[in-house]
C-alpha cells in the first residue's frame, strides 16, 4: 500500500507498486531469505525508474 503523501495520482502508486513487485520477481533469488517491508517516500515518486531500482538494490543487497 503506498499513501496519497507518496504519490498523489492513483497512477502514479501503481507505478511504484509494480516498480518494487516487479524488483522482487526478478532479484529474490538474489537477496537473503527475510521478510521485506518497503515504505515509500514521497521522493521515490520523483525519481526515474532507473535510479529508484537501483536504489532499492543497493539498500537490500547485502554487502560482501
């Protein structure tokens, strides 16, 4: 669920929905095995697809 203080446009919380479920599909196999909660911040609205992914990478990668 991601709030209206996100994302103020129904299109645009769906965008991000599917940005972080589709994150998962792909990098789960990847990431160590835990519960994940994802809190969005009204910047994360802002920022390109690209660079929202690769931050969301970065913070749950673990570090080697």
């Amino acid at each position: 669920m991601i709030s209206k203080k996100v994302a103020a446009k129904a299109t645009q919380r769906n965008k991000l929905k599917r940005a972080v479920f589709n994150f998962f599909r792909l990098y789960i196999a990847k990431l160590p095995v835990k519960d994940y909660l994802v809190i969005l911040h009204p910047p994360a609205a802002q920022a390109e697809k690209k660079e929202f992914l690769e931050n969301l990478y970065k913070i749950l990668n673990p570090k080697p």
